[in-house]
C-alpha cells in the first residue's frame, strides 16, 4: 500500500455525490488511552451517510470538515487496546458505530463513546457474521428507538411506512416479537419480501389510508414513518393519535421523532443476541469490494434496495 498501513475512503476535496468518494492510503491511526483500534472487515451503508456529506451545508450541520471519513457501521477484530480499557481484548469480535469514518481499514472507538463522538462498539455473539454485525448500529438502534415511543404490544395494530427499508426490517421483526399486527408499506415488488418479514404488504403512494383499511377493517393504533410524512398523515385519517405515531426523517409537529443515538447499549445488544439465535434475520441485499465504492452508494442511495449493502474490506 505504498509504504502506507491503511487506506480510507474519503471526501478528500469536496463533498458530494458518489463520484466524489476516493480510497486513499493513510497512516494507520494509533489507539491512545480508553480507546481500541478495529481491524475493519465490513462496513454497512446507510441512507444518513451520503445524506451528510452530499453538500457542504449538510456537512457542516453535522460537524463534518474536509479530508472526512464516510460510513458510520463497522464489523471488525480488535487489534490494538489502549491505555486503561477493559472489556475489550486483542482478537475480539466487535460491530458498532464510528460517524463517517467506518469504511477504512481502520477505525479507532472510544470504549465509552457514542456514535457521533468517540464511536461505539460491542461484542459480536457467535453465529452472527461480519457482514451482518457490520449492518446493525444504525438501523437497529434507530428501529428500537422508533417501537419505544409507540410501545407496541399483541393488541395493536401497527403501520410501519418504508417497511423494507434499512430500519424497517428490523421495526417489523421487532414489532412481531411484541405480538403486534403489522402493516408494512413499499413497492408492489418489495411485497413478498415484506411478508418474509411478517408484514402484510400495502403499497405506498396517494390512496395509501383506503389500501391499509381494506386490510385492516379494524382500524391501526399506530404508525412508524421511515420515510417521510406520507405513513403520518395516513395514519391520522386512519385515527391514529399523535403520541402513537413517531418518525425518524422528518419533524412534524404534535409528532414525537424517534431518535437512535438515545438507544442504550443493551437495545442493540439484544438485538445481535436475537439474530444470533435465529430470532430476527437481517437481508444483505447486495456486497461489494471497498474499491467499488462508488457503486455502492450510488445502489444504497437509489432507496430501491430490499436490504443492507455491505462493503467489504
């Protein structure tokens, strides 16, 4: 790697689409004291990292200045530990968080940071792959995040809107765990996917209210809006109230948004102990080669994707 020890993909001169994304070769970075280093072996895509760095003033609204890392999801091995960590050891399994900086060879974590500062990592449990650690922070946090303001239980009837997206797999398998119905909003292609799921599928777009109570005569007690304000707004003329509606890419008023980076360490957790037993699957709808960058993202941000991308290191 010419005389270098890791290589990063970066925005090295400008921020933008994916063509502005290059795998630079970089010093390895050294963990000081309270941090680990992760040899990183899978990095999992979200729509939120090309959403932060696609301009400078998205960017700057999260903090983000030039030469900057992208990515935030990671799987990896620990293989440097520094000065007065404890828990984590040399050749553990880890997966966790790090903002936009996780797809590198590379990551250094905080042992007690989150995933905006300092970063987050836990232990990989047996029987869950580096591809499918590497598609967990963001998504699951945000799902579990998005159920505790609307506390589903086996009475409900819940509408989740963008149901075969990122979060929305895992919202729809948690959901189902509660003992709740759950209607699942996409594409008429997404349809056998999110009954794979545990969903019954609608189709999304103008007429959406009538579809959900053609399936559901006996009403919805609430909503999850993954996507935008589409599944709110059928939700209240379906008589969903307020405080059992929440979403996570839009702030709409009298709505209470669900926020992931609140998610204790312990959500996840459960949640890598329920894929690991088999409990809760998690697609990987397409991998690609960390040279291959650009393609990813650019698949990932097409938003048709039933699934996670993931990129391998």
């Amino acid at each position: 790697m010419s005389g270098y020890e890791s290589r990063a993909v970066q925005f090295a001169d400008a921020f933008g689409g994916p063509e502005m994304l290059t795998l630079q070769d970089v010093p390895a970075p050294q963990a000081g004291a309270g941090q680990i280093r992760i040899r990183v072996t899978a990095a999992g895509l979200n729509p939120m990292d090309w959403y932060m760095t696609s301009g400078d003033e998205a960017a700057t609204r999260f903090g983000l200045s030039l030469p900057c890392g992208f990515g935030t999801d990671y799987a990896g091995v620990v293989d440097q530990v520094g000065e007065g960590v404890t828990g984590f050891a040399a050749g553990d399994r880890v997966f966790g968080g790090a903002m936009s900086r996780a797809v590198a060879d590379h990551v250094i974590v905080d042992v007690t940071g989150t995933i905006a500062v300092g970063g987050t990592a836990h232990h990989t449990p047996d029987g869950v792959d580096d591809r499918t650690a590497a598609a967990l922070e963001i998504a699951g946090c945000t799902a579990a995040a998005a159920l505790a303001v609307v506390r589903p239980g086996p009475d409900d009837t819940l509408l989740v809107g963008g149901a075969g997206g990122g979060v929305g797999v895992f919202a729809v398998q948690l959901a189902r765990l509660t003992g709740a119905r759950v209607i699942g909003t996409g594409s008429a292609a997404s349809a056998a996917a999110l009954r794979a799921l545990g969903a019954e599928p609608v189709t999304y777009g103008d007429g959406l209210a009538d579809r959900v109570r053609a399936v559901a005569p006996g009403g919805v007690t609430a909503a999850l809006d993954l996507h935008g304000t589409d599944t709110v707004q059928a939700a209240r003329d379906l008589g969903v109230p307020d405080e059992r509606i929440t979403t996570i890419a839009a702030q709409v008023g009298g709505i209470t948004p669900a926020n992931g980076a609140t998610t204790p360490p312990a959500g996840i957790e459960q949640i890598a102990r329920l894929i690991a037993a088999g409990t809760i699957r998690v697609p990987i709808a397409a991998t690609f080669p960390v040279e291959r960058i650009r393609e990813a993202v650019a698949l990932q941000a097409g938003r048709h994707v039933h699934g996670k991308v993931v990129i391998d290191l």
